[in-house]
C-alpha cells in the first residue's frame, strides 16, 4: 500500500517519520498528474506546492490552526492531504470537487478562493478575530494563521494592503510567500524599481565602482574575479533585498527557502510556529516540479484541458476557432491600421489572446499584473491623451474594478474598450468564474454601450465598433469555441444601438443576446417542427436597445421570450421589460430565460446550460410551454 492510501487527514501525515515525507510528495505529484490529465485543472502550480502542502500540514495543528490559501491553484494536494482523496478524481466535475478553495466544502477550507490575493487580508481578519475573543488566553494557547500567497497574487495591490495593515498591527499572523520565479522584482512589477532603490544608493555604488576598476587591473583573474563579483552581487540581491522590503513593512522577514527541500521547510516552519508575528517566510519553488513537460513550460501547463501525460498533448483534437482567438486576430488586424490602439491585460495574457499582440506590437502592449484597478484607471489616463485603449479582462475579474470602471472611465465618457472574456457560464472553474453578473452590473451605468456577439464574425465588427466610438464601450463573449461561421473580408463598424432580424415568424418572437443567438436559432427550428412559427431577433445591443425593431416585433406577434446566459435579476430581460414599460407598450406577454438567483456550481459548460434550460430543447420547451398557458398581459400602471 502507498504512503497517500493510509492518509486520511493531516493527523495521518503528522504520525510519519520525516523521511517518508518525500515518497509522500512523489505519490502527491503522481495522482495530481493521472486525474488531472482525466478532469483538466490549474496543474503546474499545485505541483510546485506539493512540498510546501506536506510541511504546512506536518508542523501546524491543522484545522485548528488556519491556513488561507489564495486562489486554489497550490492546493491540490491540500485536497488530497484533508480527508478528499476518494473524492479527488471527481475534481471539477458536476457534483464533485471544486477546483478551488470551499467552506463547504471541508473544515480545513478555512476561507474561500477562486480570486487571487485575498488570503492576507482574510487571515489578518481571522488572527485579530481569535484576538478579540481569547484576550485572556496565552499566546501559546492560541491557534495560529498562516496565508499562503503565490508571487504572482503579489502584484495586486490588495495584497500589500493587507500587509501594509498587519505590520501596523503587529498581529500574530504568518505570511508564506510562494515564489515559483526564483525573483521577486519580475513578478511585482513596480516593485522592482524600489528594490534597486536600496541597493544602488551611492555609498553602494562608489564601491561597487571602485571594486570594478581595481578588478580590470589585476591581470588574467581580474576578469573572473569580476564575472564572480556580479554574480555575487545579483545573489545578495535576491537574498537581501526583499527582506528589506518587508521589514520596512512591520514584517520579520525569513527566507529565502528551498520550497522543494522537505527538512529544511519542516525545521523553518517549526521554528516560525514559536516566534510571535508578524512573520513573512519566503519559499522558493518551481512550477510544475515532478512533471517534466510541465517544469519546461510552465505557462502552457498552467491550466490544462484533459491531456495525455506521457505525451503533454491535448487529447481533443483541433477545433473551430475560439472567440479569444478570433478577439487577438482582429484586435492586431485593426491595430496594425491604427497606431493609437494599444492593449492592456491584468496578467492574463495568454488566457484573453494578448500574448499575440504582444509579439506584433511590444511596445503598445501592458501587463499590468494582477491589478483590475489599476488597467481600467491607467486606460482612462490614456483615453484622456488621445489613445484608444483595449482593455480585455475576464468578465468575472472586471467585477474588481467596478468603481474604476464608473469613475474613471464612464463619468468621464473616455473611450476605452472592454472586452469581457468568459462571459457566461465558463464551466469547470464554477462560481468565482462563470462570468453571469456583467450586464447587470454594466448596463445601468452612463455613457456606457454594452454588447454582445451572436458569433466570432460578428465580434470582429463589435470589436471596431467599439473603438472607434468616441465614448466608453464593452464587449461581452463567451469562453470556447466559436459557431465556425466564414468571417468577412473586412472589418467593418456596426450602427450602435441596432439589432437583426435572424428570422420571421408569426407565434412569438425569441429576443437572444450573445451566444444565444445560435442557440435560440437551433431553438426555433426544434419549433417549427412542433408547427410553432418563431422570429428571432439577434438584439446585438443590449444598451442602448433597438426600440423600433424590438417594439415593432413584439406589438405584432404579441409573445415575447427573452434568452440570455445572464442572471435573470438586472439582466438583458429585464431591460427588455423596462424597455416595453417606457414605452407604454400594452397587450405583450413576455418570458424571460436564463439563469436564477443562485451561484451556479462547477460542471462542463455544456452540462450547466443544459442544466439551465439553456439549450436548444430547454428552451424549446419553456416556449412551448409559455405558448400553451393563456396570454398574460401586464398592463402599465
């Protein structure tokens, strides 16, 4: 029997001998790769935490003692250490584990996580609370907190907010930084300046300079001493810098640590454990550690779909293209026409297709990190200079710049472009990832036209539209493959604020935004067969709405259905409605479809809208269904 099949909890792996520890990681890191090859999942970071997942849960009395981990993605084996390990290859599945962190999901989920750089914050929050409540009780009788935060979450500025708080503090709270880049200074961004800072004032560089000048005199070793002097130099760099920095902060700094070496994390972390807080322990590790393919490109194997291990190769074959491809083509098409158009991303560049428009256009292409806030107000800056700004961000992380989004950018009428990857029900990822609050939250704001493409082509001309329209725009698409329509020769804009006519009909007519569009038309064709005559109107818009078209359609044929993959409350139905109420438009019945007040669980995209009633046959038989009950009319007051 392995090691893993008598671990049952962390009190099992607290009963090994400290030398059974690496055989543990080895069999961690080999089930992590044979699911998640079957489920698909964030993949080379939990490889890289798998050490760190062991040491944490060896030395702290776990769940009495909190660990808040940020994100999920280093927490596999967090799972399969806390009493999930049956369960494991039910991993992102419908009714099974979620890919990320859960309070419902175990006891050892001590708070939940699917956005990065909340785990300070939320363990600075937990270390004053069991502050407030035990006052009297001896430092020793007191649990500890321990955040484990990844390098990259380090460039949001809500990390350093929390830290910022917990060194003024002086709360009992450890911080464990997870540094899978050997260097702190490429991943914070800004940072990087203010940590050259402290070493090139000029006491540091006179002698650095005077040291180099009497190197090139020494004749045959002055040479190597020197190449020695700079290597030693980015060393002390690496081992003195950042402790500076937290320190400056309120922290005591520890570190760094090999992240990979079992003894020397279970020795740092049992000495941590006694000494009071704040405490920042620095961890290096690699990404994709123990999976060859992915310790070589740690990027591609970040996320994975399903894939073969022995090869690293996808098992689904190529496809039609995705809208995030069709999105970076055209984006660099139009760019290459129109030199103020430039690119900004929040640390997802491979994920919303600016990786390309990196290599055409570096020097109009930022990545600002993961800092929502910051790309929306810096694209403001831009747009207010004359600059047409691109901002393409998961419809799900936007939601982090809503003030930036209302302030910066739409009270001032500035035209910067959003576009919203993932809108909708994206799937596996679940509830901090389905993007099904965007409308609502973007539609009632000023100034700001929201869309949505029935297909890849149309993108290509919303994403025109868009820039060139002197005032703030959005554009909404979904996660995956496109409809595989032809696209046009040219890119052209479309009249805003109009929508189409897909098909006539005469029962009801089927008012579809975005990826339903297709959907409703598989639909209405489910319902002719039924002898059921439905028009369907691509709305294209859903601010401002088309009142000639959408009024004009529903005064006739009198039924309305609305179809959105959009929370129903706030959504494009009930845009629809208010549209009809301002209008005075009496004698039409109308339906909504789409998704309830509730947080959508993880599940294949496909699964979820079938689920929902967002398919063809789900939504062919709420028409159906709504064609038989008497017509309801709701007359204006």
């Amino acid at each position: 029997m392995s090691l893993l099949d008598g671990i049952d909890s962390p009190d099992d792996v607290r009963r090994l001998a400290p030398d059974q520890l690496p055989q543990l990681a080895a069999e961690l890191r080999e089930t992590i790769v044979q699911t998640v090859s079957l489920t698909g999942g964030h993949f080379a970071g939990s490889l890289g935490a798998v050490d760190l997942n062991i040491a944490l849960h060896y030395v702290f009395d776990t769940p009495r003692d909190r660990i808040v981990w940020d994100v999920g993605y280093q927490a596999y084996a967090h799972k399969l250490l806390t009493g999930r390990r049956a369960r494991f290859a039910t991993l992102r599945q419908l009714g099974g584990l979620s890919g990320f962190l859960r309070r419902d999901e175990s006891p050892y989920d001590t708070f939940g996580a699917g956005h990065a750089a909340t785990s300070i914050s939320a363990a600075l929050g937990m270390a004053e609370a069991r502050d407030l409540l035990a006052r009297d009780a001896a430092p020793e009788d007191r649990w500890k907190v321990v955040a484990v935060i990844g390098d990259g979450s380090m460039t949001a500025g809500m990390a350093f907010e929390g830290l910022n708080q917990a060194g003024a503090l002086k709360t009992d709270l450890i911080v464990v930084l997870n540094d899978n880049t050997m260097a702190i200074s490429e991943n914070v961004g800004a940072l990087s300046a203010y940590l050259n800072r402290l070493i090139t004032g000029k006491l540091y560089t006179k002698v650095k300079e005077e040291t180099e000048a009497i190197l090139r005199h020494i004749p045959k070793i002055g040479a190597p001493m020197l190449k020695m002097a700079k290597r030693a130099e980015e060393s002390m760099k690496g081992l003195l810098v950042p402790g500076l920095l937290f320190e400056e902060m309120g922290f005591r700094y520890i570190g760094p640590i090999d992240g990979h070496r079992l003894d020397h994390l279970v020795t740092t972390f049992e000495n941590v454990k006694r000494l009071p807080g704040p405490l920042l322990v620095h961890v290096i590790t690699k990404k994709g550690k123990g999976y060859g393919l992915a310790e070589r490109d740690p990027i591609a194997f970040h996320g994975v779909s399903i894939f073969d291990p022995a090869t690293g190769l996808a098992k689904k074959g190529p496809g039609r293209p995705s809208y995030t491809a069709v999105f970076s083509k055209a984006l660099i098409d139009l760019a290459a026409d129109d030199p103020r158009i430039v690119a900004i991303t929040a640390a997802m560049p491979e994920g919303t297709g600016l990786n390309h428009f990196a290599k055409a256009f570096p020097d109009r292409y930022y990545d600002v990190g993961i800092a929502e806030q910051h790309a929306v107000t810096f694209a403001a800056g831009l747009a207010a200079e004359g600059i047409r700004p691109v901002v393409a961000i998961y419809s799900t992380f936007l939601q982090r710049a809503y003030d930036q989004v209302v302030h910066d950018v739409c009270l001032q009428n500035l035209p910067v472009t959003f576009c919203l990857d993932r809108g909708g029900l994206v799937g596996e990822d679940g509830a901090t990832h389905h993007g099904v609050f965007d409308l609502a939250y973007l539609r009632h704001v000023p100034n700001l036209v929201v869309m949505a493409p029935k297909d890849e082509n149309e993108l290509r001309h919303m994403l025109l539209t868009a820039v060139l329209h002197p005032g703030p725009a959005a554009i909404r698409y979904p996660r995956g493959e496109g409809e595989g329509v032809e696209q046009d020769a040219r890119i052209v804009p479309l009249p805003i604020g109009r929508g189409e006519v897909v098909r006539e009909g005469d029962d009801v007519v089927l008012i579809a935004i975005g990826a339903m569009v297709p959907v409703a038309a598989r639909a209405a064709d489910l319902l002719r067969d039924k002898g059921v005559s439905a028009a369907l109107i691509n709305a294209r818009f859903v601010k401002p709405l088309d009142r000639e078209l959408l009024i004009g359609y529903a005064e006739r044929v009198r039924r309305v259905v609305t179809i959105e993959d959009h929370v129903l409350m706030g959504g494009f139905g009930s845009a629809i409605l208010e549209l009809f109420e301002e209008a005075d438009v009496r004698g039409i019945d109308v339906r909504r479809i789409g998704l309830p007040d509730v947080f959508i669980e993880h599940g294949a995209q496909k699964t979820l809208r079938h689920q929902h009633g967002l398919d063809p046959d789900g939504i062919a038989q709420r028409v159906l269904a709504f064609l038989r009950s008497p017509l309801e009319v709701s007359e204006p007051a």
